[in-house]
C-alpha cells in the first residue's frame, strides 16, 4: 500500500526523501496545493504533498483539501501520515514536543468539506467516531516508544478556521469542550480520507503555548523556530515508521 506525508508548516520539503518524479494532477475539484513529489525514503516508495503549496501560499482556509486528496486517491495512495503544527492547551505538552491525537472537534466554517455535498451526487453518512485510523496510529506510537523517542499518544486536535490565532477565551472554551491542541489544516482533510477509504493518521508538532497560556502573545518566529527542531524529530520518527508500513 502506497504511503503519503502531507507536509505543513515547518515541513514544506521532505529531507529524506530521495525524489524520482514530480506529477502534477488535476482532478475534477480542481489542482492541488503542488505537484506529488514521489521517491524512495528507507527503502519504499513514498508520496509527498506539501499542503500549503510552493512558498506557503496558501493558507489554510483556502487549502483545496478535496483536490490534494482525490489526486492522492488517483495516484494510488492507500494511507496517509498528516503533519500539523499546533498550540499546545493543556500545559503539559512542551513546545516541539510530538502528539498523536485520537479524537476531532472541529470549529472551521465555510469550507468545502466534503464529496457527498452535491445536488446530484449520492447522499451518505459516514461513520467518523474515531476519526483517526488506529492502526496506522498504533504504529507510529509504537515506533515512537520503542526508540526512545517521547510522544503524547493521544490528544483532541481543536480545528480553527484561521488564519487569525484564537483569543483567550476561545481557547478557554476549547479546553472546556475537551480540546488538547489546536491547529488550522487538520480538518476537513481527516473526513476528506475517511470519505475515500484512506487510512490517516496525524503527527501533531507543538509550535507554541496556544493564545491565553503562556501570558505572551503568539508570535510567528517563535513558532517558525520550534518547528524546524519538531520537524527534525518528525522526520526521524517518519523515517522509521514508513519500512514498518
Ligand atoms: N493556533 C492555531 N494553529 C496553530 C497554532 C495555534 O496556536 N500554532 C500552530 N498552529
């Protein structure tokens, strides 16, 4: 089964991987955030999008997630491993530190979120109670434990709309509903491969104290400078999950 890395912010190239081809695909929702950037990472072949396309332009509102996962699903692809930065909500969980949320809520709006919503298409309810595969999860955390390498092995991803960071008593009310980390980009891209049949699975990179918990404001080099050490990690962990597939 083909696997696929999509990269988000702080993970916009995929070191590691040693690149074959480029394929630019256009499907009938439109062009995806770039060209699917196929290649060898230990030993097998891997797919790699990076989400907020060439120069992160495009930000998450307007992110086609039904174009990059139909192009995924036309080119093979069976599972995918999603790589988000997040604010941390609960205070336990330290900037660059990894997390492998289990559950959703999701607070975006107006996005095209998914490809049952048309007025000729069929109509079908898919079941998302866990809306993250376990055993794609199930691998990562193993592989995370097993070589030292310390992960939450689960989490509530909170879903914002963007690009704006949250205020303090969003995040609040977040915490009250059960939330553990916040991102922009995690959904509607989870349903998106539920509704497809692909396996998905996030690693969740904590960039910041989300808005209200640090008593800073959030700023965006601070963020920019925790990723490129959690990405390092993120990619050391992909690295040795992927021949495990
Ligand atoms: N909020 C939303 N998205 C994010 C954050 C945050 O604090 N940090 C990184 N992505």
């Amino acid at each position: 089964m083909l696997t696929a890395i999509i990269g988000g912010s702080g993970l916009e190239r995929l070191e590691g991987l040693t690149i074959t081809r480029r394929e630019i695909v256009r499907t009938e929702y439109g062009e995806p955030s770039g060209p699917l950037t196929f290649g060898q990472m230990s030993g097998r072949e891997v797919v790699f999008l990076n989400r907020h396309g060439p120069g992160h332009t495009i930000p998450p509102h307007r992110v086609n997630y039904r174009a990059n996962l139909k192009a995924m699903k036309h080119a093979g692809v069976g599972r995918i491993i999603a790589i988000n930065a997040v604010g941390g909500i609960t205070a336990d969980l330290e900037a660059i530190g990894l997390v492998i949320p289990d559950q959703i809520i999701d607070y975006t709006y107006s996005r095209m979120h998914t490809f049952y919503g048309s007025e000729h298409g069929p109509v079908k309810h898919v079941d998302f109670t866990y809306p993250y595969t376990e055993s794609l999860r199930r691998k990562i955390i193993n592989t995370a434990l097993q070589n030292g390498m310390n992960i939450t092995a689960s989490g509530t991803y909170a879903a914002t709309q963007g690009p704006r960071f949250e205020t303090a008593a969003e995040i609040d009310r977040m915490e009250r509903d059960g939330a553990t980390i916040v991102g922009m980009t995690g959904m509607p891209e989870a349903i998106l491969a539920r509704e497809l049949g692909l396996d998905y699975a996030m690693i969740a990179v904590v960039s910041n104290a989300a808005a209200g918990r640090s008593g800073d404001e959030i700023s965006v080099e601070e963020i920019m400078s925790k990723l490129q050490m959690g990405m390092d990690k993120t990619r050391a962990l992909i690295e040795l999950v992927i021949p495990r597939l």
